[in-house]
C-alpha cells in the first residue's frame, strides 16, 4: 500500500519515474523500498518548493493581499488564472484589469502572471478600514499547467465518490501521478493493475465532479522538466545516502566512492534557475524596512 493513499497535495514526479532513473527493472525487487521511494519523493517535492519559493502544478485557492495602490495588485506568488477579485467596493470584472506579464500564458512553457493593473477607462481598487488583507482573489494558481492528453480513455461513466478508476489503455500512471478530468484533479494512490489505479479525488482545491466516459479527455499533469529531474535526482541521492547511514562517502576508492557534502551542481542550477527572486527580494526588502525602523526609533 502506498503512503501517498489519501494523500491531498503534491508531488512533482512519480514512483515509477524514480524507479527508471534509478535503472530498476523489476517492480517486484523493489517492493520493500516502495514506501520509502514514496515517502522521499514526498520529502524533496516540499524541499524543491520550500528552496524555489514556488508551487509547480497548478491549484485552485483564494488569497487576501494588501491594498498597496488603486491601480496595482502585486501577487508575490504565481497565478494563472483569476475566478474572482474582490475590494471593499465588491467584484472588480474581467475587463476592468489586465493580468502582467501579458505573454506569459505563450511562453514555452508557459509562465505565470506576477501582478495586475487597472485598465484606464475602469474604477480605482480601494479598501474601507484597513488597506491589510483589503483585496481578494480566488483562482487557478501555480508556476505553469503542462498537461499530457490520453484522450476519452475512461471506460465506464464515474461519479464522484468512485476512488478506483477504470482505463481502457495502459498510460503509464503509477503512484504520485496526477491525473486531470475536465477541472477535477485525481491523484493516483496505487496502480498494481495499470487498468484501474485507485485513486484520491479532487485534490489541489479542485472540485469532484462526475465525468462521462464519452465526452471526458485524460490528462496528466507535470511540473517542468527540469524540476522533475531535479527530484529525481534528490530522491536517489537521498536513498543512497539512507542506505549508507547518511554517511558523507559510499562506496571504495576502487568502485568509485560518492560524496554527499551538498546539493550536485545540477540540481543547484535548476533551482537557482526557477528560484522566485522578486519573493525574496520582497523579504529582504521588508526584513531591511523594520530593521531601519526599528534601529531608529527614539530610545
């Protein structure tokens, strides 16, 4: 049974996915280190996102910012789409404002939005007693959607308590794949039989729905390419590592010893490369703001 059942968030690459990277053949010489594997993958997703400052599948959320000028919103996270923005004057429409940076949903792959201005013809945002926590916005966050199509696979109708799916063609899903249902995200728990993965529904904020074999397109959904082999890679150093004790060195001289003394320059580059800079340069920026304050108040 595997350690991801039931679990509500994500993970940026399969079980099966680590298995080939680490050139394992057999599923069955691997059964005892199967929640292991699970459990690691789980660990680094957290650590890619905790290091980058960022969310790489896209979830469905609604945040509060603070009111900071009645042309602009600055998000400090990524965003892809909005269902709904709030101010102290109620719904703020579509049409109203303009999500920046424009060709960030064109970009390959694509990129979210950072912030929004107010059109010229539209009203100004504005709050009542507080400008903290004075805007609103619900929707579709995350740094990109890349999506795989399967096609209407389904093989029989589902409602939305059914937990174990039936597919009519073997797509490769295996534990921590994510699957996409119209809008509905479906994480696979176990896939002993490739056929009928069982499966916890409507994760990532999104909704349960019922879905017709006929008319419902399968989806799977990914994190970049460069963060998936980034957790890979972490996940099979991190599993060496365990199996030597967390030693800094395995192996001899004469099989070629492996050194653990910090993250491979790889993988180090990935991150630096999707690290969010304009997050952290807002902490810095604030943390620097109420160290002048402070340093200058009257004593």
């Amino acid at each position: 049974m595997s350690i991801f059942a039931g679990y509500p968030g994500r993970v940026y690459t399969s079980r099966d996915r680590v298995r080939e990277y680490l050139r394992v053949d057999s599923e069955s010489s691997m059964e005892a280190e199967n929640s292991m594997i699970d459990r690691t993958i789980l660990s680094v997703s957290e650590t890619i996102e905790r290091l980058t400052g960022r969310v790489f599948l896209p979830h469905i959320a609604t945040y509060n910012f603070d009111y900071e000028s009645s042309r602009e919103v600055h998000f400090f996270r990524d965003l892809l789409s909005v269902t709904t923005l709030t101010d102290s004057q109620g719904v703020v429409t579509s049409d109203e404002y303009t999500l920046y940076p424009l060709d960030a949903p064109n970009l390959v792959p694509p990129q979210p939005h950072r912030w929004l201005e107010m059109n010229e013809i539209a009203r100004s945002l504005s709050y009542e007693t507080t400008h903290r926590a004075a805007i609103e916005i619900a929707g579709k966050w995350g740094y990109s959607e890349i999506t795989r199509q399967y096609g209407k696979i389904l093989s029989a109708d589902i409602n939305t308590l059914v937990t174990t799916l039936t597919l009519t063609k073997d797509i490769n899903v295996s534990p921590g794949t994510i699957l996409l249902l119209d809008d509905e995200q479906i994480f696979v728990n176990d896939a002993d039989d490739v056929l009928s993965p069982v499966v916890t529904r409507a994760v990532n904020g999104t909704t349960a729905a019922a879905h017709t074999a006929a008319n419902s397109e399968v989806y799977t959904l990914h994190a970049p390419s460069p963060i998936e082999e980034a957790v890979c890679a972490l996940v099979s150093r991190s599993l060496a590592r365990g199996r030597s004790g967390y030693s800094d060195l395995t192996g001899s001289q004469a099989e070629g010893a492996n050194y653990f003394k910090s993250l491979p320059a790889e993988v180090s580059t990935i991150i630096k490369g999707y690290r969010d800079m304009e997050l952290q340069n807002f902490r810095v920026s604030r943390k620097e703001f109420w160290w002048n304050v402070s340093t200058n108040l009257p004593r």
